[in-house]
C-alpha cells in the first residue's frame, strides 16, 4: 500500500522560523520560542551576529501575545509541564561564547510563566564535547532526558540520555545513543504506548527531512520504513521571497507536537538550512499514539 502522509491543513505561521515547543498550562496553550539576535539582509551580505542577545520566550498561543522572556545568552530551550510548574531546559552560552562552544544544559522553572528560577545546571559537557538542543519526558515512573552531543568519537548532533526522578539529579543511561555514526538532529521525544518516539532530522542528497524512530529502552531502535518521512519538504513553496527570491523549501526540521481538541498540532521549520526559514504548521485528525504509531505499520 503506497504511503500518505497523515497531516492535514498545512499552513505557514509566520516568516521567521526557529525552534519552538508547544505546552498546555493551566488551561491555556503556549509555544516556547527561541530565538537567534542575527541579523540576515540580503543573500550575499554579512550577517550581523549578536550571540549574547539570543535568547528565548514565551508566547501566548490563541492570542499570539508575548507573556516573557526567561533568558538572554542562552538557546535550544524546550518546555515540560510539571503539575502546577513549567520546566525549562536549555543551552548556557556562558562567558563571550556563541552557540557552537556550549558546555552545561541548565533548568529553570515557573509558577505563572513570569517569575523565573535561577537556573540550575543539569548537564556538563566532556572536556572535548559541546553540547546543544535537549528533550525531555516522563515514561511514568522517570524522566528521561535527550541531548545532543559533538563528542569527536561520534557524528556531530549524536543523541544521548539521561535520566531523573527529581528533575535536578542526573544520570547518564549506559548504552543510551541514538545516531552515532550518521547526521542526526533536532530532536523531540514522546512517550506514548510503552514506546519512546523520537523525531529526528536527516539529511539524504539535497533536502532535510524529519523522521521517527522508536524504542522501549533506548538502547535497541526501531526506525520508520524509508518512504514515511514524519515531514518532508515542500520543494516548490518559497520560503521568504521578498528577503530570498528563489530559495524554495529543501528543509523541514526542529518538529514538536502536542494534542489538542481531539487534535495533534505540530510545528516545524521550512527554507534551506542556510539563514532563509519559517515556521509552519499542521494538523492529524486523532491522538498523537494513533499518529505515531502509523508510521510503523505493516
């Protein structure tokens, strides 16, 4: 049976894209949003990099209105609620270090989304390792963290594990990888039906595509057949013609998904993979097991 792909109502959200996490809080639905203090006019020209203004915040999702900015000099954040408490992971730029030097993951948390904790470091990388995006999420009885290494004995963006069951101490899982030997990238992890789902990013030829893998215990992995990409690239829309007349979508990355309404919505970045993006969305008519568990199948 040839394959369809499941998502429905394909829409562009806004020009400008990067990384964002959706989450439902008291009711009321958020994305997290990072964002980057470059720069980009023109293809051909400089771009102007202000690393230590980068940062991320949180938006207020059916109302669009901004409700914070928890952190400067820090990227690659994601959100976990907790109860009555949304926890922040991210990436610590540190001292007059830009995004590609990172060495600790940190947490802080929130009560109302405004009133912040001072972080907390989780995670600090090996002498020669640097470290970038990071996800997490409970199985029931532990939270499990996924963070991505440049560990030189693996393929840059490797993904490694963690796990807690305090949120503030960790432990490295023995035998935990995913992706050591190939490009892998810009995760997002869910626990659905005994399985750990993980959305990652590969790069065949000319275009990024984000794919799905799953396993019970993050040591032994089973990934989606070839032809069901969990999100391809549309190669005939352009992306951001008035900036970058001519580039057309070859990158669909960074995915993150959440229920709602009898939905699952899921964001993703489009563009090149090279300063031209934005940030699209879709929608699968059921639960997010039911969508996961399709692209596994047989």
């Amino acid at each position: 049976m040839k394959w369809k792909s499941p998502w429905q109502n394909q829409r562009v959200v806004r020009r400008a894209g990067n990384e964002v996490t959706p989450f439902c809080f008291k009711g009321k639905y958020y994305l997290l949003e990072n964002f980057m203090a470059s720069t980009f006019l023109y293809p051909g020209q400089p771009v102007r990099y202000r690393f230590q203004e980068d940062g991320f915040l949180i938006r207020e999702l059916d109302s669009d209105r901004i409700i914070s900015i928890p952190l400067l000099n820090h990227y690659f954040a994601s959100a976990l609620v907790v109860k009555d408490t949304v926890v922040v992971f991210a990436a610590d730029y540190g001292e007059n270090q830009p995004w590609w030097n990172i060495k600790r993951l940190i947490t802080i948390t929130s009560k109302d989304l405004i009133t912040w904790s001072e972080p907390r470091e989780i995670v600090t990388a090996d002498k020669d390792e640097k470290l970038f995006n990071s996800t997490v999420v409970f199985d029931g009885k532990r939270y499990v963290l996924l963070y991505e290494s440049d560990n030189p004995k693996w393929v840059p963006f490797t993904f490694l594990f963690a796990e807690s069951t305090d949120l503030v101490h960790w432990r490295k899982i023995p035998g935990a990888i995913y992706g050591p030997s190939r490009y892998v990238g810009g995760p997002a992890m869910y626990f659905r039906g005994g399985f750990f789902y993980l959305l990652y990013l590969e790069h065949e030829g000319e275009i990024y595509e984000t794919r799905v893998t799953r396993s019970k215990d993050l040591i032994t992995w089973e990934d989606a057949p070839k032809d069901r990409p969990f999100l391809t690239p549309d190669r005939t829309h352009p992306t951001n013609p008035e900036l970058f007349p001519g580039v057309k979508d070859i990158n669909a990355s960074d995915a993150e998904m959440i229920e709602r309404d009898g939905k699952v919505f899921v964001w993703w970045n489009g563009g090149n993979q090279a300063g031209c993006s934005d940030l699209k969305c879709a929608e699968y008519p059921g639960t997010m097991q039911q969508l996961l568990e399709k692209f596994f199948e047989r």
